[in-house]
C-alpha cells in the first residue's frame, strides 16, 4: 500500500531494518511474514502486526508472506484460515501469491528433527508431561537431566521413526532438543521439539502425519526456508529468541533470520486473548466472531469501521517495546474522523414522537433538497419530502424545560433541520399522561432561512411520516464494564465483568426514505444521533437494520471525567 498512513514515522523497528539495509546484511533485502495461528478470527492486535509486516514490506520493497502456523490441529480449522485470508485482504493488504503454511514444511521439518538426532543435539524422551515438567527446575533451580537423554544416536532414529509410524499413543514419548538442563532460560531446558497427536484429521494434510512440531521448532526453520529477514513477534516471545537461534545454528538452514519483538497491543474494556474470545463465541455470550461488541476485525467490519481508520489507528498508536493499554476512545476517534469526512449526512428518528403540523396543506407533499455531506458536495444531494405529519425524537420535546434546552418545548419554536421552523400548540397525551402527539404549526417564510429579528434556539431532526420508513437500530456499549476485564481479581474471571447492557436494539425507529435503497455495509452519519451503518447480515427483503459504530462526540472520555 503507498497510501500515506502506511508510511509510518519511524520506529525501532524501521531503525534497525535501516542499519541492516544500509550495512547490506541479509543482501539488502527486506522479507517479513504475517503467522497467524488458525484457532479464532484475527481481533484489532492482529491487525497491528499485520499494519507492522505489511507496511514495513511495502515501504522497503520489500515481500510479506502470510503463513498460517498450523501446527495445532485439534484446535484449527479451515473456517479460520478463510477469515483470516479475507480479514488481511480487507484491512487492505496483498500478499501476492506468497501464501504458506507450516505444514508445507512437515517432511522438512522431520527431516531437521533427524539432522538433530544424528548429531546427538535431540533425543526421544519417555518422561510423562507430567515428569517432564517436574525434570524442569523452577527459575531459582536448575532442572534435572532425563533420565532418556544419552539414548544412542541409532536407537533415537529408530524411535523417532515409529513414533512418525503410529507406534505410541499420545503423550508416550516426544522428542526433545538437548540443550542445557541448567540453563537459566527455561525454554533452554531440553524443549520438546515433537509430539505425538493421534486422531486430528489437519485441515491440510490430513491424516498423513500423528507427529506434530513445536511451535519453537517450527517458526524459525519456516521463516529460513521462506527467506524471511526480520521476523517481528511479540515480546513474551523474547525469552524464546534464544532457542529460535539456537534451532537455526543447529539444523541446516539457508537462512538466518532475525527475530525482533515489539509489545503487543492492549485494549481497554475488552479482551484479546483468542482463547478468551473463542469463550465469548462458544458460550453464545455474542453473536459470533462477527459480533459487532467483539474487537476482532469481522465485529469492527461489522460494526461499521473502515480498514483506513484501522491502518490509521495503528500508525497512531505506534509500535514500542513498552507494554501499555490502548484507551477504546482511540481506536474510536480513528473512525470518528473518517466518517465524518466521508459519511452521507441522513436523519433518522430513533424514538419516534408524532408531529402534526395543523397549517401544513394535508396532503402536500414538498420535495426538500438536501445536501448529503456539509463540506464535501462530490456526495451530492438527496431528496427530503416533507408533509404535515412527521416525526421528531420523544428525546427532542420537554413540556417544560430550563433555557438550556435548545429544543422544542410546549409553546415554543424550534427549526426542523433542512426544512422549516415550527412552534408547539398542543400537547397530546394518552389516558396515562404519556405525550403521544404533538400539534404545531409551520411558518412557511423559514425555508433555508432564517429571518432577521427571529431567534429560534435549536436545530433538530426529522422525518415525514408518510414517506419515512422503519428500522431497528443496535446501538452498542462497552463489551466489558472494566478497563482491565483481564486482569487477576480476587475470585473473579473476565466474563463477570460482561455489560449486560453492551446492545441495545430499538425497533421501529423511522429514517428518511432515501435510505431504503442502502446496502448491507453502507455508512451514514444520522444527523446528531452518531454514525452508522447497515448490518451486514441483513437477509434480502428483510426490514432495515443499522449499527451503531461510534457516536458523533467521545461520550466516555465525559464519563470518565465525571468518575474522576
Ligand atoms: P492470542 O494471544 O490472541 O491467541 P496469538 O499470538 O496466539 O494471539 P497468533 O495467531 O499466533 O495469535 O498471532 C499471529 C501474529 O499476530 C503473531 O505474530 C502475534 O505476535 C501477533 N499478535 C497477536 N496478538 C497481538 C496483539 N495483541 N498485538 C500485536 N500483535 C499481536
Ligand atoms: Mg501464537
């Protein structure tokens, strides 16, 4: 991508990139990859380190591969591997014909496990998991060495073999690096390089193989066979660098590339863990992956987000070794801003409230023309038809109310935005004093104007009742009532800090006619009511739906004031 968000301000990253390019380490090139794991939908800190490869590849030119990191059968599937195509290509991104998966790397994979064994450098290890981790020490105590570890050159080949033959069940031997049972690193320790797996069909090779590498193992040989330079993770993998190097020093590689970490992104008042998020799905707490409250890409696409203002959040937030938590009111004034320069202006009512203009001819119908955006008139104009019975929002009537209500009041005149000023007569109510209707009168010398002498307090918005047709709206909140629903409490887990009140949908709203012919992932701004957009889900002929992305104003930065 060349547009200019992709082209960030530097970073650690690019300085270091720029130092190996200007010393022509790694023959000049610039090779990145984006892994992900095929276990969930990718969320908004995926998308930081797809902005992160992708760019940096773009701006060296440079190549970025997608790899799915299949090495996890029971917990993968092809549903996955779709979506993270699809996500990657919305945000933007083109890995142009370089798709991989690990699994393409089995035979070699095994063949560098055999290359190891020969060398004495792996071995086959009968400790349980269990004993295993017991070998292991803590961080303060050197682990112990198993008790498997000087098993012969030909007699781990032999059993490597059967294991890659079916001969033992699960969990009955694995094969391990031999490293340093003292090392100071844990992942030094004698890490398992193989284990057993049986009955997983993969989703792409099959049942061809009942071994399965490790994560350790497998990365840095994927990333040397695919010729990565730079391979950028996130920091809990630095503890793991050492053994990614020690992987490429030890096994026959064409390649050596660099393993840099950066922090990963945290959001407030959600979760991003995949194991987390797979909970929310499965337990039905959202409506799916694609739930517009979920931050994975889908929920946000969903929910109304433009890829740019996702590219834009990221150059925003930046890419640092620090661990922070991102504010949401970031992620949302990312598309606050894009909508507001490229959103439709349309009126909506979202609570309907019944006004009957009483000196309005009625049966007229007049043709307003209205312009759809206030600065950019290449989004044209739409038509508003206006007629003596419209609706405004219960919200934008009091009976009575202090000065500072600058909308309509028993007796009193406001401007119906794009159309005329209008004054309240009669207040209608029902056999339990609830206001049903309003009777008002119009002044037909208001159009588009505003007559001098004449002070009308506020604006607000409206729509014919004849002509607006129905809609529900979801109107959403935090997924979470906590900035930290992750963090460690004292006989809680995240899900007790669920909103039960993160949707709410309303249902028989009415908005402007020129919004009957909108599409499934349309975006509008309803005048004053916030910007949305209509819900790709929609089924054919079936009523209009809209979501809510984000509101016209931060809402919670005031309400975060108001707790301080
Ligand atoms: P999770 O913890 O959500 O399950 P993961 O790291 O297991 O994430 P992967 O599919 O392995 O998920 O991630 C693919 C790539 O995206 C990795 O390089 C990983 O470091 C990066 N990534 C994942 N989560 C974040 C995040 N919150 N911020 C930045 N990068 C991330
Ligand atoms: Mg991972």
């Amino acid at each position: 991508m060349s547009d200019e968000t992709a082209v960030t301000a530097g970073n650690f990253i690019r300085h270091i990139i720029d130092s190996d390019v200007k010393a022509n380490r790694h023959g000049g090139k610039v090779a990145t990859r984006f892994p992900p794991e095929p276990n969930g939908y990718l969320h908004i800190g995926h998308a930081k380190s797809i902005c992160l490869n992708f760019g940096i590849a773009d701006d060296y030119h440079g190549t970025c591969n997608l790899r799915f990191d299949d090495t996890n059968p029971h917990k993968e599937n092809i549903e996955y591997v779709e979506s993270i195509k699809q996500d990657v290509r919305w945000l933007g991104y083109d890995w142009g014909g370089r798709l991989f998966y690990a699994s393409d790397y089995f035979e070699h994979l095994y063949e560098a496990a055999v290359e190891l064994v020969r060398a004495g450098k792996a071995y086959v290890c009968d400790l349980t998991a269990e004993q295993v981790r017991e070998h292991r020490g803590t961080l303060t105590e050197p682990g112990t060495p198993s008790p498997y570890q000087d098993r012969s050159v030909d007699e781990n080949l032999d059993l490597l073999a059967r294991m890659r033959a079916g001969e033992f069940e699960d969990g009955a031997r694995v094969l391990r690096a031999r490293i340093d049972m003292a090392s100071p690193n844990m992942n030094m320790r004698d890490p398992t390089l193989y284990r057993i797996r049986h009955g997983v069909i993969h989703h792409q090779t099959g049942e061809a193989w009942c071994i399965y590498p490790m994560y350790d193992f497998t990365h840095p040989i994927s990333d040397a066979l695919e010729g990565i330079t730079h391979s950028l993770c996130t920091l809990e993998f630095a503890d793991h660098r050492p053994l990614y190097d020690w992987v490429l020093e030890n096994v026959s590689v064409p390649c050596q590339p660099q393993q840099i970490e950066f922090s990963r992104l945290n959001l407030e008042y959600t979760v991003m863990s995949k194991r987390k998020l797979t909970e929310l799905v499965e337990e039905g707490r959202v409506a799916g992956w694609d739930d517009p409250r979920m931050p994975t890409i889908a929920g946000l696409r969903r929910r109304g987000y433009t890829p740019a203002s996702i590219r834009d959040f990221c150059t925003r937030i930046g890419i640092s070794k620090s661990e922070n938590t991102v504010q949401m009111s970031a992620l949302e004034s990312c598309i606050r801003e894009d909508l507001n320069a490229h959103a439709p202006r349309r009126m909506a009512v979202i609570h309907p409230l019944k006004v009957v203009i009483r000196n309005y001819p009625q049966d007229q119908v007049e043709q307003l023309q209205a312009a759809s955006h206030p600065q950019d008139e290449s989004l044209g104009t739409r038509e508003i038809p206006f007629t003596a019975e419209l609706y405004i929002d219960k919200e934008d009537f009091r009976e009575e109310a202090s000065k500072k209500f600058k909308r309509l009041v028993r007796g009193g005149e406001v401007r119906l935005r794009n159309a005329y000023v209008i004054r309240c007569d009669e207040v209608i109510k029902d056999a339990h004093g609830e206001v049903i209707e309003l009777h008002c009168s119009y002044d037909p010398a208001t159009l588009g104007a505003n007559p001098e002498g004449r002070k009308v307090k506020g604006v607000i918005h409206w729509v014919s009742a004849v002509y607006g047709i129905e809609a529900d709206v979801h109107l959403y909140d935090r997924l979470f009532n906590s900035p930290s629903p992750d963090a460690e409490k004292e006989g809680k887990d995240y899900k007790d800090y669920l909103n039960p009140d993160s949707l709410r949908t309303v249902t028989h709203c009415i908005v402007e006619p020129s919004l009957k012919e909108s599409k499934p992932g349309e975006r509008f701004q309803f005048e004053r009511e916030g910007y949305f957009c209509v819900d790709s889900l929609q089924a054919e002929g079936k009523g209009l739906v809209f979501n809510r992305t984000v509101t016209l104003r931060d809402s919670w930065a005031k309400i975060e004031q108001q707790n301080d």
